[in-house]
C-alpha cells in the first residue's frame, strides 16, 4: 500500500469518545443472547472499537467482545488466510474485520464477505447517507455490498506559502495542469533550493489514478485485462521521469525520518496527500511550521481518495453471531458523534455525510495560516468519483513500481517498461 495509508495507523493512536445512541438500519434486530463477538482490527482502528464497546454493550448486555489486534501488513494477511482456509468452519474467522481501502478489492472480489445489499441488512438504503465513491467502491464482482465505510481521505495539495512567495510562483501556477506543476517546481528549486515533493513515484501514482477512465480501476480494463502499457501510465511515468532528471525530489520516502525533517526544514514545498496530512504535521512530523501551510485542491481539478477504513461481516463466521455483528458494524460507521470526534482529535475524514454537515467544518485551521480548509475537503470528498478495486491491485501496484525504479534509477526505456509490466500482469491474469 501507499506510505501514508499504513503510517497513518502508526501515528493516530489516541482512544475516541462515543455517543450512547446510534441510528439502526434494515431489519429489526433479534434479542442479544448472551455469547462472545470477535472483531479483528489494526492499530487506531482497534482503539475506535475498544472506546465504542461500553455504550455498544450497554445496549446488548451480557455479551464479550474480543478484538484482535495485529499491525497493519500483518493483519491483512491474517484476514486473507483465514478467508482462504475457512472451508471447514468458522473457528478462525472473526465476526467483524476491518480492512484498509487498498486491501479491499481482494478481499471485495473473493467470495470470502458476506454480501450486505439485501435483507435482512438492506444495505442499499444506506446509500444515501455516505459518501458515494466510498460506498460504491464496496461492492464485490456481482454488484453487492460487503462493507460499510467509516472513515476516508480526501486528497488535496498542501503547498509552503512562505516558499511559493519566494520563488514568486502563484498556486494557480501549480494546479493548471501536471506540467505546470512540474514546470512550476523548476522554478520554486531554483529559486529557494527546496524540492517541490518527496518523491516522483508519488506523482505518477496520482497521473495514473486520476487518468483511468470514470469507473474503471487503476491497473485493469472492465474486462480485467491489464491496461499499463498505454499513453496514461505513459504520461504518468515521463512526469516522474521528467522531475527526477530535473532533480525536483527528495527521492525520500513518506513517513521516513529524512521526510519529517526535510518538511521541518522547508527543504520540501508541497505534498499531495489525504486531508488528514495537515493533523499529522501540526502534531507530529512539523508542528514548528504552523501558519506556513495551506491546502489546495488537486492540480487539473480532479479529485482522489487517499485510503479510508471499511467493516465487514465474513461470510463464515458464525450465523448465530451475525445480528450482534451488524449491529456494532452499524454503530462504528454511523454514529455521527463518533464520527465528529474521530475527526476532531485523529483526523479521520467521516464517511458519513450526517458528520459533514457540522459546523466544525466551517471553522477555520491554525495549522493552516486560519483558511477554513475543511469545507475544500469535504467538496472534494463528495466529488471523488467510484473506481472499482481490482482483486489484483496490490499486486499491480508493486510491479508497476518496480518498473518505474527501473526507469528512475537506472534509466530503463518508459515503452519497454511499461511493455513489461503490462506482459507480468497478463501473465498473471491468466493464471
């Protein structure tokens, strides 16, 4: 997964408060007999769930509630054996899991999670209350729900407005387009010596994201045919290409030591990332420049996510079991006070459009000079359009990656490249 999905986990560590009252949706719930619910989790996530569970038992007494926890990579790949090895019975499963976006297509696209659009769940009437690419990026090969969003990343620029006034570079300059995004950082290098980001795969991830057609994935046509060797994973890669060789990274990696302090030392002028990114660098990687940061949105007005959290009911898990566990699901994802106060002290973006409508939204942010940031997010978040994930996602990601260190590092054609990933992935598609 990108960087900033798996070390925002790692930082957002603080418990969240909850309302006692949640709204309930589908079929009334059955009476909580006593028993035991599991719920496997990762770090931040599990401390949401271990914050919720007073009020949640308050309502179904007399029932347990483990929760697993493991770290981010770790839990994953638990939740993928266990799906995978269930065959025999429910012993291994948990009742609830929680999955991070850019895992969700393998898992959405196995035949592991219970299908949520029909009764007794009617999750489709859900709809309307979250945002739409997220819910709808949650629909496994025939179309059915089988998770519920909680919480998201809007994607937005951050910029240094101290070193943009310097280099006399206007954000407009930035935004046009990719090329003037790049054109603009040979300037701002120039000028003030700081880099224009940390690193160019960052860019070509955006490029090629941003470029695949409205509700298509990234790497896979809609036949699930690779799709990387043509002229947008050609643009994407040039771009990078083109900052390397002008020398416009800090060929750093997010999250890394060197990173934090190249944005602590102004050494780095913009970062593309989720709207959670202002919280992390007023709490954590550079507090010291508070005031110096503001938030634009996207160059050539397109709107991304970056990563977000999803609950799911494993198909196998224990039938008996699965009232309780659509209940705490519905509480985790909908309860609008919890969501406010995830927001408010952890930076999760909420999923649910109740929670957007407050008015902490509307007030403004010191870490970013005062400018009332949360209402560009929440524009973005709702304009951020549904791209289905490929079982193969993960896997595409680190193939295309390793041809793009290859044309980065030791200079390896962009055509022949992308003609050899593109050959991987067939071949692996057609296994």
């Amino acid at each position: 997964m990108h960087p900033v999905h798996r070390s925002r986990r790692r930082w957002l560590t603080q418990g969240l408060g909850l309302a006692v009252g949640w709204p309930l949706a589908g079929a009334p719930l059955q009476a909580a007999a006593a028993g035991k619910l599991v719920v496997a989790a990762y770090p931040l996530v599990d401390q949401i769930v271990k914050e919720a569970l007073p009020a949640w038992q308050a309502h179904h007494p007399g029932v347990e509630v483990e929760v697993i926890s493991r770290q981010y990579d770790d839990h994953h790949t638990a939740m993928t054996t266990a799906l995978s090895t269930a065959g025999g019975g429910s012993r291994h499963l948990p009742d609830v899991m929680a999955l991070e976006a850019s895992y969700l297509g393998r898992f959405a696209m196995g035949a592991g999670l219970l299908p949520l659009s029909a009764a007794p769940y009617d999750g489709e009437a859900l709809k309307p209350r979250f945002v739409s690419f997220a819910f709808e990026q949650a629909r496994n090969r025939d179309g059915a729900l089988v998770a519920l969003p909680t919480d998201i990343g809007p994607g937005c620029l951050f910029y240094r407005q101290d070193i943009l006034a310097k280099a006399g570079v206007g954000i407009d300059e930035l935004t046009r387009s990719w090329d003037d995004y790049v054109r603009a950082g040979e300037r701002i290098k120039a000028r003030t010596g700081a880099y224009l980001m940390a690193h160019a795969r960052y860019l070509k991830d955006i490029v090629a994201l941003t470029g695949a057609p409205p509700g298509q994935s990234v790497y896979f046509d809609q036949q699930g045919q690779p799709r990387v060797d043509g002229p947008i994973f050609r643009r994407a890669f040039e771009l990078a290409r083109e900052m390397r060789r002008a020398k416009l990274d800090a060929v750093v990696d997010t999250w890394q030591n060197d990173w934090a302090e190249h944005l602590r030392r102004g050494r780095i002028a913009t970062e593309l990332s989720g709207a959670w990114m202002a919280g992390q660098m007023a709490n954590w990687v550079a507090p010291q420049t508070q005031g110096l940061w503001r938030s634009s949105p996207l160059p050539e007005g397109v709107f991304i996510g970056y990563g977000g959290t999803y609950y799911a009911l494993p198909r196998r898990a224990d039938p008996a079991r699965r009232d309780l566990a659509w209940s705490l699901v519905q509480m985790l994802t909908m309860d609008r006070a919890l969501q406010l106060r995830a927001f408010k002290s952890q930076d999760a973006f909420p999923a649910l459009l109740d929670a957007q409508d407050d008015p902490f939204f509307d007030q403004p942010v010191p870490f970013l000079g005062g400018q009332l940031a949360r209402q560009q997010w929440r524009d973005a978040a709702r304009r951020i359009p549904p791209r289905p994930l490929h079982r193969q996602h993960k896997f595409a990601e680190e193939v295309v990656n390793g041809e793009l260190d290859n044309v980065l590092i030791y200079g390896k054609p962009v055509a022949q490249a992308l003609a050899d990933a593109q050959a991987l992935l067939r071949h692996r598609a057609q296994r």
